[in-house]
C-alpha cells in the first residue's frame, strides 16, 4: 500500500468501526442542501458522526457545507452532508477520499447533488439536473499519480460515467413527483471564482448545460471503483454574462429552497430503481 491506498483504508476500517455493514447507497449533498439529510431520515433513528471524527477528513471550510455522515437506521443510505473542494487548497486525493473509501466498504451506490449555475437560458434556476455526463475543467484528476494494481485500471473508461438505470430511474421519479427537471452535461471548474461571461460563452459551446466546482473529480473516482453513481445538479442562478450579480449567499439560499424537492426526488429515486418499471414508464423512460 502507499500513502494515499492506505488513507483510503484508515478511513474505510473508521467508517466500518462506526456505521457496521456498508449500505447499498451514499448520498453525498452539496452546498445549501445538508438539511435534505434530515428530511431524507425522517424519525428514523440516526447514528451521526462528526467528519471530524474520520481520519483523513478535513473538516469543510465553506458556509453552507456541514460536516456529518448520517447513518438512519431504518433506510438502506448512509449521507454525507458535506465535501471538500479544490478552491478550499486540498488535491484531489483528499478531496475523493471518502468517496473511496465508502466503495472500499462496499457501497455500490454513489448519489452526487451539488449547486450550479446555468450555461444556457433554457437551464432555469430551480430547476434539477440529472447529469447525463460531464466536461472536467478543474485542472485537477484524482486518479493522477502511481497507479496501485487492486484498485481500479490505470486508464478507466469514462463512457456512461452516470449510471443509465439510474437516469432513468431519477426521469421516472421526476414525472411521479411533477418536479421540474431536465437532463445535461456538467462542466466541473476549480473555482473559487465564479465563471466570466466569455468563459459562460466557451462552456456552452463545448457543450456544457450547468457548471459547478464539484462532482466530477467524484464520479471518476467512483467509476474508477466500480461504483454506480447518479448526479443530481439543482440550478441555483443563471451563470456570469447572463445580467444578475452572483453571491454565494443567494447561491446557498437557492439550493436551500430547494432542499424539499431534492429530497423527495431521491426518496422516490431510490424506490423507483428498487421496483421493477411499471409498463406506463417503461413506453417513456
Ligand atoms: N458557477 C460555478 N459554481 C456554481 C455556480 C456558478 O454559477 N452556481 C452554483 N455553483
């Protein structure tokens, strides 16, 4: 083992130490939307641990990001309310350290939601995004440095990186709900700053739909694990060049609103990809 495989496992043997046996499913929650833990817990009864009690795990230096995994008892999910990012000065390593580490467990199942701003007018805030792929611009891949046989391939494929069952389980689940939602490519950039109107310009015409500064790095560590993943993108603003002024308080607000329809979208999610298709669903997913 080096460094960073043995990292991975501290944190793998802390997670088993506290929660027990992995669940089938993670739900990793970005900013603004910690509160959809509780509101996915309901009145089970929860064993909570602080992520400044794992090893390895920094704990999140931006508003609107707590750091807490949530383990309700009576549901098959563990939640993670709250990720590192680039901008906060850790490499990519850490910042997919846990993700590893839940795939390492025995998790097979990795939901990613996070905020992001519109590439494109059709993208309206407070919509939902279910992230049929994306474009990564941060610079940064986990999966740079010495390859360690055991661990995934050293050149992973990145084709149906978002799970396609998934998807369409989370399309289904939107129309049940009458949640507004589209599908779309996800841009992940480095941040802190928030996008130039050129740059908006540039990321729509490579494709992009919403940019971010999360989840990409995430999903190919995932993927690079044989995890499932599912991401869920809630529109908070339209992105830079498109007139309005962006503050990461109106961003967290936003996702914050929110929260009750994310919440019910990965409720019903969840049940819908453990149901077989009901004929009506399976003509239109
Ligand atoms: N840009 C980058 N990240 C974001 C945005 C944005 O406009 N909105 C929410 N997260």
């Amino acid at each position: 083992m080096n460094s960073w495989t043995s990292a991975v496992e501290a944190l793998r043997a802390a997670l088993e130490g506290r929660f027990g046996a992995p669940p089938g499913t993670a739900i990793v929650l970005g900013s603004g939307q910690s509160e959809v833990a509780e509101m996915l817990a309901g009145g089970s009864p929860a064993v909570k641990v602080p992520s400044s009690d794992l090893p390895g795990i920094p704990g999140p230096s931006v508003e609107g990001h707590r750091g807490e995994l949530i383990r309700p008892g009576e549901k098959d999910f563990l939640l993670v309310c709250g990720r590192l990012h680039l901008y906060e000065g850790h490499s990519a390593e850490t910042c997919v350290r846990l993700v590893r580490a839940l795939a390492r467990w025995g998790v097979k199942n990795l939901v990613l939601t996070n905020a992001s701003g519109s590439l494109r007018r059709e993208y309206k805030p407070g919509q939902i995004v279910i992230l049929d792929d994306h474009i990564n611009l941060s610079g940064a891949n986990p999966l740079e440095g010495k390859h360690v046989a055991g661990w995934g391939t050293r050149f992973p494929d990145m084709n149906w990186v978002y799970d396609l069952k998934l998807r369409k389980a989370a399309r289904r689940a939107a129309r049940r709900l009458a949640v507004r939602m589209k599908h779309g490519i996800y841009v992940q950039v480095r941040g802190p700053s928030y996008e130039t109107p050129a740059e908006v310009k540039a990321f729509a015409r490579l494709g992009g739909d919403v940019v971010g500064m999360s989840t990409a790095i995430e999903a190919i560590a995932a993927r690079h694990l044989g995890m499932r993943v599912l991401g869920l993108s809630v529109v908070t603003n339209l992105a830079g060049g498109f007139g309005g002024k962006l503050s990461h308080d109106d961003v967290v607000a936003r996702s914050k609103e929110m929260q009750p329809v994310l919440a019910r979208l990965i409720e019903e999610t969840l049940r819908v990809e453990t149901l077989s298709p009901r004929p009506a669903d399976r003509k239109r997913a």
